[in-house]
C-alpha cells in the first residue's frame, strides 16, 4: 500500500500532498476536538479523514462494507485502520456498540468493544 502511494505521489505531487494536508488536518482537528468533549467534530474529523484514504486507494470493498454497516448500525464515525488495502476498521459509536457488533458479525465480520478509560496523570 505504501509503494501504490508512492506511485500517485510520483504521478500527481502537489494533489497528493493536497490529501496529506487534509489528513493532517484531520488528525490535528479530531485531537483538538477530542480533548475539548467534541464527540461530533471527533465524528466528523473521523469521517474526513476515512474519505480522504479512500481517495488515496487505500480502502478496499471488504472496508467500505464494514464502514457502511458500522454506520447503518448507528455508528458516528468510522474508518480503516493500518496500511489499509483491508484488515481492520474501526467505528465510533457510544452506547450503541453493541449494535454495530451485532450487524458486523451478521455479515460475517469479527469484533470486540474497546473503552477508554481517563489515565491517571503524575502529580
């Protein structure tokens, strides 16, 4: 996956660095929001930045069907994980995790619930 990026980089420099920009933007954006208790603008800077690897190439049919079931299922935001190309996706979806498992594992795809929990900072 990384050699297929190098190659659209190669081909097309400054629409690829555009996407770049954007997934950094992303990034910087979901932390911010996250920090701030911005549960939609985290969504949404997830989402973002979802559209911005699959513009890349780096989604593949297996991901896009996680994604959409995740969403269907009630989840906020959801994205691939990883190199891409397939693997693993994750979704965001509080209180209704459950759900998005369940319509997952319908499909044929395999899950788990994973929480945050506040970390305990030095005094």
């Amino acid at each position: 996956m990384v050699e297929k990026v190098r190659r659209r980089w190669e081909a097309d420099r400054p629409g690829v660095e555009r996407v770049f920009d954007l997934i950094g933007a992303c990034v910087v954006r979901g932390v911010e929001a996250l920090a701030g208790g911005e549960m939609r603008r985290f969504a949404d800077m997830i989402n973002r930045n979802q559209e911005a690897l699959d513009g890349l190439g780096l989604s593949c049919p297996q991901v896009d069907a996680m994604i959409g079931i995740a969403r269907d299922a009630g989840a906020d935001a959801a994205k691939l994980t990883g190199a891409g190309g397939g693997g693993c996706v994750f979704a965001l979806a509080p209180g209704r995790e459950e759900r998005v498992l369940d319509a997952w594992r319908f499909h044929g795809f395999a899950g788990w619930k994973v929480s945050a929990r506040p970390q305990e900072r030095p005094a």
